[in-house]
C-alpha cells in the first residue's frame, strides 16, 4: 500500500531526477493510486512540490502545465488513502517549512504527537498523520541540522508502521529514508543511488539491491549509501542481485498487466520447479533452512496467509494431508494472529504471500515464531519482510506480478506448496523416492497443459462477453475444487464488482441452494472422474441439482468427461491430471473470465476501486 521512490544523481545522469522518480512512481502505481506526487530539491537548495488526487496520469497532465525545475533529489509517491480522504491536499509530499516528507503506513500516536504541536502553535494543512510527523522531523533538523539525525530521532518517537522519505533543502544531494514494519528497498547505482517500495522502482536502471533491515535508517547520496539503526549506530544491510529485469514488468503488448500475467503461468510454474532436484532426481530445497530433525517431528502444520495466497493455502492442505498423514490447519492471518491459537515448536507455521509485506500475515509469523513454532515462508518477492522474519523461505519464481489482482503467483504458490508436501513426504518417509519422483514428472508436465487451457480460452472469453449484465455469479467445487471455488469468486468480485460466491458443492443442500433462481449462472468445478470414486459422481449429481432448479450451468471439466454435458450449459474442457494437482488448470478459465467479463464492462483489470497490492497496514 502506497509506493514510494527515493532519487539523488549526479547532474551527468543522463535522465531528469523527476523522470527517474515518475517512472518508478508507474512501475509502483499497483501499491496504491488514490493520488500521487513529488518532491524535488534543486541544486541550489530550493524545494518544489507537486501533487493530485486520483491516478498518476492526473500529476503528469498537472506538471506538463506547471513543469518543476532541475533538481538532484527528488521523491515521489502513490497514495492508497488511510488517514484523511483522497483529496489534493491529503496527497503526499507534506511540507513542513523547508521539508518535504512522504509515507507508506500508519503512525498510530499521531493524534497525541499532533496534540502536541498544535499546543506549541503549529498549524495543519492535511487530516494525514504523515503530515505529523514531517513537522516533527523539520523541528528535528531545525535542532541537529542533520537529516540522517533528525529522521533517527522522529522515528524513534513514531508507533505503529512506517517507511518514510524526507527531503531538505538546506540538504539538496541526499535523500533520507526510514522503515519500520514497511518496505524499504534500495537501488544501488553509479554516480546514482534509489530509494523503493519494492526493487520495481528502479529496475529499468540498476538490478543490485539492498534490503534494508527493521529499524534502519538510510541516506544515499549521489555516491555513497549509508545505513544505520533507529540507535544511530552504524547496520547492516544484505545486498543481492535481482533476478528479473524490466522488460517482465512491462505488459509486453498484452492489453493489460493482468492478462500478461495470466499468459506467463505457465513460466510462472515451470520456474518455481526448476532447479530443485538433484543429480538422482531427488527433491532437494536448499532453501529450507530448517533441521531436518525438527522437521521430522512436526505434529501440524498451520498455513497463515489472506486472499488468494490463503486459498493456496486450502490446496496445500489438500496436498499434504494426502501425501505426508500430517494434520494442515488454514488460518486467514488476521484471524490467527488475534484468537490465541495452539501452536509451540512441533508446529510448522507455513506463512503464503505474494509480496512477502502483507502486514496482517507478518503478525501472524511474529506470532508463530514467539510461540517456538518454526516459520516456513512460501514467498514470491526477494528482499521482502517475511522472509527475513521467517526460520526458512521457499521462493516461488513467478516474477513481478503487478496486477492487484494475483494470478500467476497463485499457481506459482500452489506449486511452491506441492514441493513442500513432497519434501516433507520424502523427509519423514511417507513416500519412497520414486513415488515422489512420479509425481513430480506429472507437476513437470503441467506448465504445458495450463498453455493448452490458454490455447483454448476464446469460448471462455465470449462466454464473459456475453454477461456483462449479470448481478451474480455461484462457484462451486468439491475436495481441491472448493478453493478452486472460492478464487474464481473473488476473482470476479474483485474485478468485475459482480457479487460472487464460492461454496464447497457439498454445502449447497446445507442452504445455498435456496439462491438458485432461473438463470443463475453457476461455475461448477468437476473432479477427475479417474480420481476418487465418489467424488466425481457427487459434483455430476450437484450440477443436476441446480440445473433442475433453473441455474445456467457452467462447468470445468477434464477432457473426455461426457458424464457432465447433459446437465451443462457450457463445459470449458481442461486437459487431463491428477486430482491434487488439478486446481493448476480448473482457476485459469475463471480468471480469463473475471478479467474478460471486467474488460468488457469498460473497467481497468490492473487498478480495481479500493484495492492495493500489498497490504501492509493490518
Ligand atoms: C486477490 C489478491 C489478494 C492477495 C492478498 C495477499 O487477487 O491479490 O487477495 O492474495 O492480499 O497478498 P500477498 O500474497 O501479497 O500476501
């Protein structure tokens, strides 16, 4: 939530500081596009600023009519709207005599800190708590004239979470910045260094990194980098290279991010697998740090993870329980984090998340980890906060995903989760070698038959086109095709504002069934019918159910399965698999028609209303 860009270069550089920071603030605009704008310090020591409400295109049409000077410093920001509405005043920079500061999160104490101030006279422009605590840090450098100290100082003073960016302009080669439970990154380059949310920022001109620490304070200079504690001691920073480059955050001639990035699932899961066997074909996850001897003694595992990456989540425990015999509990963070859960070291806390920020599952691993359970993170952002908190990470390599609305990382993380399933299976011995060999031949096999279902998705599309009128779509699915189910629905309320549900088909005699109306389109999601016995059979009897009670059936089924087309309005055809791994296929036709049917209704599939990728304030 919120992207920030940070900037200082040379006057040689061969680009503007504002084009620099303007082209990171579009590579962010996914983290947040409430309203957006800049900060720039001339050479000379002059401070400008600029800022709108609503997208970034509003700022660039605002300073092609009022253009900036030169400058060597500059921040910009995109805002996802917290304290005070998205107006032009509540955008950020906030400037507080010669500063200007912008902010990603949310200072809990800013009511007293701002009682404070306005005891001693000072006054305020904007409902934002970032404009609190811009007053602090000038009132800060007006006793240090120190930026690097005047930012230690306030953020030692700040509760809640934050990463702040502060320019000065009695200070006009530096930036500063500072972070705490928010992501900070920084772009390591020649003559130039970078300040980001996320390496995004500043991938078209430098792919080394720093990841920054909790608590750290930084100031990059034209040529130096210099990271430090909130104690204002000298700290360590990790650096590393990244390993995806700007051309993969560039929709790359699809109409949008979001088709772009479900065109690249099967890359997405061919990546993830990649690499993780060794010589003999055995699985080998180098990554995961965690001893063998306590991995063999695990008695649960609890999957903690929000939205999509939860319901990779519900697919893993599918996937597990099934290969490994060991009990897979899955928790929405928020609600693990604050229901005094039972865990202790014989838990292993399985966190899921795409960006690696989400605030509500970082709690929740801080809340694992106190308790002495061991943390594994299934994570897709290198540099990120999870990770570095968590015992062990397994990365799953689906590059950047900017669409807000998650995808390929949902593959990617439901194929992280079947590596961990056959890890752990291998490890305790629930499977011998080949048996875990066979199913990973069949995994390998998936990314090609995700791009058949690809190949075949024109019916799918028109099928969307054709509903831009509906007001509400069912979903259901059985076994690994209820959280199947519960994406294809939040997949279309998410981008189509269609109100949709999933239900596990099961249920549906339970109570949903009483929403059936005449021509209530309903997905349902058919197993294998040369999976388990029963479970075919049943899905088939449910789409009877609902079909005799007028829903306009819509079903996913495997190549070859005539049992369902006298009940089906639609069938979408997917190729052959196994059942656990089937929920790799049966999502990718409900988010070509969450993306098409939204398209088709004129609204933007990257940048729904009210959403934000990384939700980093709880
Ligand atoms: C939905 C979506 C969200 C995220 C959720 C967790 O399309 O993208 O539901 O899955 O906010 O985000 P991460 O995976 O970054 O922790």
């Amino acid at each position: 939530m919120c992207g920030i860009v940070g900037y200082v270069g040379s006057q040689v550089a061969s680009d503007h500081p504002l084009d620099v920071v303007l082209e990171g603030l579009r590579r962010l605009e996914y983290r947040g596009y409430d309203s957006a704008g800049v900060a720039l310090v001339s050479p000379d020591g002059r401070l400008s600023t600029a800022k709108k409400a609503g997208k970034l295109a509003n700022l660039v049409e605002e300073l092609d009519l009022r253009p900036l000077p030169e400058s060597t410093a500059a921040i910009g920001h995109t805002r996802w709207a917290t304290h005070g509405g998205p107006t032009d005043v509540n955008a950020h920079p906030h400037v507080a005599g010669k500063l200007a500061v912008i902010h990603n999160g949310i200072v809990e104490n800013f009511a007293s800190l701002k009682a404070g101030l306005v005891a001693d006279g000072v006054e305020f422009v904007s409902e934002t708590d970032t404009e609190v605590a811009a007053q602090l840090i000038a009132r800060a450098y007006e006793s240090t004239g120190d930026l690097t100290a005047a930012m230690t100082e306030v953020a030692r003073s700040l509760h809640g979470t934050f990463t702040l960016l502060a320019v000065h302009e009695d200070a006009p080669g530096l930036v500063v910045g500072a972070r705490h439970d928010s992501p900070l990154v920084v772009g390591i380059g020649q003559g130039e260094n970078f300040l980001g949310s996320d390496v995004a920022a500043f991938i078209s001109h430098t792919k080394e990194a720093l990841e920054l620490g909790q608590d750290q304070v930084v100031t990059i200079t034209p040529d130096t980098v210099t990271v430090t504690g909130f104690d204002g001691l000298p700290a360590e920073a990790r650096r590393y290279t990244v390993d995806w480059d700007a051309a993969a955050a560039e929709k790359g001639g699809f109409a949008s991010f979001m088709d772009k990035e479900i065109h690249d699932q099967p890359h997405a899961v061919a990546d993830t697998l990649l690499g993780r066997t060794d010589a003999h074909g055995r699985l080998v996850l180098d990554e995961v740090r965690i001893d063998e001897s306590v991995l063999r003694s695990v008695d649960k595992i609890v999957v903690v993870a929000c939205g999509t990456a939860a319901y990779a989540g519900h697919v893993a425990k599918y996937a597990i329980e099934h290969w490994c015999r060991i009990p897979v509990e899955v928790e929405l963070a928020h609600e693990f984090r604050y229901r005094d859960p039972v865990v202790n070291e014989r838990t292993l806390v399985v966190a899921v998340s795409q960006s690696g920020e989400t605030m509500d599952t970082l709690m929740a691993v801080r809340h694992a980890r106190e308790q002495g359970a061991k943390v594994l993170a299934l994570v897709n952002t290198h540099g990120s906060t999870i990770p570095r908190e968590a015992d062990a990470v397994l990365y799953t390599h689906a590059g950047p995903e900017i669409a807000v609305a998650s995808t390929k990382a949902f593959l990617a993380q439901i194929t992280a989760a079947y590596l961990l399933g056959l890890y752990l299976a291998q490890l305790r011995g629930n499977k011998y070698a080949d048996e875990v060999g066979e199913i990973l031949i069949e995994l390998r096999a998936m990314p090609d038959k995700i791009q058949q279902v690809l190949d075949r998705a024109d019916r799918v599309r028109q099928t969307a086109r054709s509903m831009v009128d509906t007001s509400s779509v069912l979903f259901l699915g059985r076994h690994v095709g209820f959280p199947v189910a519960m994406e294809g629905a939040l997949k279309l309320k998410e981008l189509a504002y269609i109100h949709a549900e999933g239900f596990a088909a099961g249920e549906l005699k339970h109570g949903p069934i009483a929403l059936i109306e005449e021509g209530q389109p309903v997905f349902v999601i058919v197993p294998s019918p040369r999976g388990r016995d029963s479970l075919h059979s049943k899905v088939v009897s449910n789409i009877q159910e609902i079909r005799a009670r007028g829903a306009r059936t819509l079903v996913i089924a495997e190549d070859g399965d005539t049992d369902v087309l006298p009940y089906a309005d639609e069938v979408f055809y997917v190729p052959q698999s196994p059942t656990l791994l089937a929920p790799l296929l049966a999502v990718v036709p409900l988010q070509i028609f969450a993306c098409e049917l939204a398209t088709a209704k004129g609204l933007d599939v990257d940048q729904p209303r009210n959403l934000a990728k990384s939700v980093t304030v709880e």
